[in-house]
C-alpha cells in the first residue's frame, strides 16, 4: 500500500501526507479530518480501511499510527456545516488536519523551501485547498494507500470519542450506538425530543 506514497517521493516530495475524513453522513456531531504522514511503515497491527476493522483493532492500530507516523486532526462542528455545507466544511477540517501536522514539525514550518516538498494524498475524487502544498486525489485511497488508510483510522476513532463524549451529554439520542447517523433510534428520538445544539440543521431527516 505503499506505491503511492513511493511515487510521490521519486518524484521528489520529501513529505506525503495522506488524508481522510471521518463523519459526513450522520445528523449529528462533527466532521473530523486527518492527516498522517508515515515515519515507519513496519506496522504489527492491521492498517486499512477504518470501515473494514472491528472497534478493537482500530484502537490498536491508533496507537500504533502515533507511534510511527506525525498525524494531524481537524475538526468542524456542526454550526460550520450548517454555514458552509458538509463538503466545504470537510476542506477546512482537512486543511486544518494538515496545518497541525504541519506545524509540530518545525524543520518545515520554518522553511519555506519546503512548501515544494510536501504532497498531500487525498480521500476521495475531489479536494478543494488553500494551502501551499501539491495535492492528489485517489478513489477509494483508504483502501490503496498507507497514509491515507491510517488517516482514516484516526479520524474514525477521532470522531467516536467525540460522539462518546456528546452521547453522556445527550444521552436520550442514543449516541453512543450510532455515533449521530441516521439510523430509525436516531430519527426516533429526533422526533420525540427535538433538535441539540449538535444536530445538522441542513441535513434532511
């Protein structure tokens, strides 16, 4: 899983940041972004798609990916997604996952010769960027790519602890079990008890 990350680098990139997101579908609670950029490959645990592991290896594979890799997280609440929309409030966590990773490695936050050496490998068939850097997207790169497969793991993991947190706070909407997605429970008890401050207002129900 490593042919694009390699590419990138023959090509002269120093540094690949491979990116994920976490959190566009559900009614409630944040989109969470993550951006890793790989230290050591060797990885023991199972590294890929975060939908494709159980809770227990997904937690094992996140300390494993802050141990070998700088990561990197984004976070846009529900308030934002309202104002911008689900996919421009995605950008902006994932620019905001980048520039955190970017800024706790200080040899290239103070150097702008570096802006050229750094690529970002994207989740998805589209990305929109302020940032400085050279950016690919790849269909599915949770499943093809390294960095992008541990992004996804933390922004997965990310986010349901968040909607952990939110369900202790709002423990009538059943949180916990469907981390905010549309389920039949979420819809129901949206109906008997109204919206939370968490609740995508724009989001069809």
């Amino acid at each position: 899983m490593l042919e694009y990350e390699n590419k990138a680098k023959e090509e002269g990139f120093q540094l690949v940041i491979g990116i994920d997101e976490a959190g566009r579908g559900p009614l409630a609670g944040p989109v969470v972004a993550s951006a890793v950029a790989i230290k050591d490959a060797n990885f023991i645990s199972a590294i890929k798609d975060s939908k494709k592991l159980s809770p227990t290896q997904r937690r094992k594979a996140l300390h494993e990916i802050y141990d070998k890799a700088h990561v990197g997280t984004g976070i846009m609440n529900a308030e934002i997604i309202d104002q911008k929309n689900i996919l421009q409030a995605t950008f902006l966590a994932m620019q905001q996952a980048v520039r955190k990773l970017i800024e706790s490695l200080s040899e290239y936050q103070k150097s702008s010769e570096f802006t050229d050496k750094i690529c970002l490998l994207v989740d998805g068939n589209q990305f929109k960027s302020n940032l400085p850097y050279a950016f690919k997207t790849i269909v599915k790169g949770d499943s093809l790519a390294l960095s992008i497969a541990c992004a996804s793991i933390v922004a997965k993991e990310s986010r349901d602890q968040i909607m952990k947190i939110y369900d202790q706070m709002y423990p009538q909407y059943g949180l916990k079990k469907h981390k905010g997605y549309p389920t039949k429970l979420h819809k129901e008890a949206i109906r008997e008890f109204g919206h939370a401050s968490i609740h995508r207002k724009t989001f069809r129900y």
